[in-house]
C-alpha cells in the first residue's frame, strides 16, 4: 500500500498530466498540487504570453465578467447568486458568459436577470469567445469553473482582461501564468502556504467563500420514519461526493461508530455497486451494516435543506473537505466537525466554521477528530 500510494503520489507531476481536479481527494499537499496543476497548463495550453495592456485611465465603471460552465441549478450558482446581483452598479457593469451548454432551467433564467448583460456562448469557438469579450471591453475576468467539468480556462489562456481570477470552482492553483489572482482567506491559504500558489492571493477578510442568506428551507417536513432511519440515537452524516471518502477516513468513521451507542452513519445515495463496497468494507471491519444508510436525492434545494435537520452531526472528509456541503449543513443546523490542514481543498470546511465562531469543531488531527466526534455524539 505504501508502494501504491508512491506512485501514485507522482502522477501528474513525473508521469504525463492529469486532469488535477481528479488528484485533489488523493493527498494534503498544496506543493504537489501546485506542480501537478503547472503541468497540465503547460501541456494542454499553448499560447503567447502576452498580456492585454491596462487601460490608459481608469474607467468610469469596470466592467467584470463572470464566466462559468455552471449558469443553472448547480453549488456554485447557488453560492455566487446573490453577489451577482448586490454588485455597485454605480461603480460596475457585470457581465455573465455561459460557456458550456446545459439544461435551461429556473435558476438560469433568474440568473440572467441579475446581470447586466448575460451571453451564452457555449456554441462559439475559443477565437469567437474572445472576440466577443473583447468588443464588450470587459476589464476583469473571473474563471468560476476552472479545472472542473466542462470548464474552458483555455478561453483565459488566451488573455480575455487585463486583469483574470480564478474564484471559487476549483479549490486551489491553476498553475498558469495567465491567471493573476486566486481569491482566498487567511485560514483558507495560511501566508506560510503562499508559495503553493502560482497565483496572487486576494485575502477577503472572514470567509472567501459567498453564500446566500436567503436560502429557503422547505417547509417540507420529513421524519426519521419516512427516511428509514432509526426514531432513537445519535444521526451521524456526510454527504458529501463518494470520492471524497478515503479509507482511511472511513476507517475513523467506523470507530466513531462503534464508540457510540445506538448510532448510524447516512450517506449520499450511490450507484449498487458503490453501495455494496461500502457495506461490504464495513463487515470486514467489524461494523453492522445495520449502521448504515442511504438517502435519495431530492427534488430541490430548500427539501434537501430540510431532510439535512435529521442528521444530528456532519462528519467531513479529509484531504477533500465539504465545500457547499458544508454550507448547507451549516444552513440547516447542523454542526460540522473537521480537520485543519495545508491544502485549499482541505481547509474550505475550516474556514466557514471559524468565520461563524465555530472553531471548536476544528480538529488539529484526525486523532482529534474522532475524539471530538465521539464526544459530542454522546453529549447530543
């Protein structure tokens, strides 16, 4: 095992590029994601490094464009919702740019509304998109999908702005020299880290991360009884994405388990086999699958806020936190324990709770981390 995690340790980084997104849940080490994000830029963009010259004189208004594969109902979309729409317009002119297709939906034709002009242009070329953003004279672009899916950073590589920041899609370095700034906060990227980031840091002063305070939790009202889940007990949960679920962390969640009377662990639901994997790693570790549940998905948001007032504790993961997971447990009450650590996508659960006064539920290690799970698990 010690030979395999070697090797892996060294893809993307001695083996050809990979896709660095992938890579995130693997390991917290901001340097190896770093060089493994460098590599795949440097790879799979070519380009001119020439910049677009700054203005002469400083606009009346700038003008800032948002750029995303993820205009619909989506976390991100959802978190960024309100800012769109609370931006000065006195001092700002915003523009939305859809990059890739998706379904049209509710939040997308909200969404458009909020900007001052939104353009799906999924169906252009590179060249085509650049012109257009050109012609609207746009002075900072923002990357709000990064190395996820359906994401077209080589749009950026291409030099949109003057100014470009990758925010919030992908939670750490795009190692490319074409991408200025990366918004954070002081818990989300410690100054010691900095070096990890081939990025400049803009350094928000609470949480780097937006939310939005008006989130509806449906009045829906779903019982331990209609979910499957026992009436007595303690309801631990994570639902956050399968991948992110290591050994190791599950591991700690199976002594949490066992060091608490009369209490289950609920999951997202899974394809059968992954279900099967889970249920099956747990017997061989001594853990009942008894203990073990699963939810279906829900129709919307505010009824997914709503089933999420059963669980009683959120356990996070580890090298890959709950990012709007973790909003939305927060959103629905329930409390979150988790692990500090050197990665972005390790410390985004770290940062919501110490920007809420929460940062007792942070843990130092994972020794500590079940400690602190088991405790509050039998004090509930």
């Amino acid at each position: 095992r010690t030979q395999d995690l070697a090797s892996a340790a060294k893809l993307g980084i001695k083996t050809t590029a990979v896709p660095p997104f992938s890579m995130l849940s693997l390991e917290d080490n901001p340097e190896r994601h770093l060089l493994r994000s460098q590599k795949y830029a440097a790879e799979k963009f070519k380009h001119d490094p020439l910049s677009l010259p700054p203005p002469i004189k400083k606009p009346k208004k700038l003008r800032i464009g948002y750029f995303s594969a993820d205009f619909r109902e989506h976390p991100v979309t959802r978190l960024m919702a309100k800012v769109f729409k609370v931006h000065d317009r006195s001092r700002f002119d915003v523009f939305g740019y859809a990059v890739a297709g998706s379904k049209f939906d509710t939040m997308q034709t909200k969404l458009a509304e909020t900007f001052d002009k939104f353009k799906d242009v999924h169906g252009l070329s590179n060249q085509a998109i650049k012109e257009t953003v050109h012609s609207d004279e746009i002075d900072i672009a923002i990357d709000l999908t990064g190395y996820t899916k359906d994401g077209r950073s080589g749009l950026f590589a291409s030099r949109l702005a003057p100014i470009q920041i990758n925010f919030l899609g992908y939670p750490g370095s795009m190692g490319a020299d074409f991408m200025d700034y990366i918004v954070a906060d002081p818990f989300l990227i410690p100054e010691s880290y900095q070096t990890y980031y081939s990025e400049k840091i803009i350094y928000m002063p609470n949480s780097f991360m937006p939310n939005n305070e008006n989130q509806i939790i449906s009045k829906k009202q779903y019982t331990k009884k209609s979910e499957g889940l026992p009436e007595n007990g303690t309801v631990y949960c994570c639902f956050n994405k399968h991948y992110k679920i290591t050994p190791k962390i599950f591991d700690i969640w199976i002594d949490i388990l066992k060091n608490v009377e009369n209490s289950i662990l609920w999951l997202n639901s899974a394809e059968e086999d992954t279900k099967k994997n889970i249920l099956e790693y747990s017997k061989q570790k001594g853990l009942s699958q008894k203990k073990i549940f699963f939810t279906e998905r829900t129709l919307g948001y505010p009824e997914y806020l709503s089933k999420h007032q059963l669980a009683d504790i959120f356990l996070d993961t580890s090298p890959f936190s709950a990012h709007s997971t973790g909003c939305a447990s927060l959103l629905a009450g329930v409390p979150i324990i988790t692990t500090s650590g050197k990665s972005y996508a390790n410390n985004v659960c770290s940062s919501l709770l110490r920007s809420i006064g929460m940062g007792e539920l942070i843990a130092d290690n994972l020794t500590e981390y079940k400690d602190k799970a088991i405790n509050l698990g039998k004090n509930i």
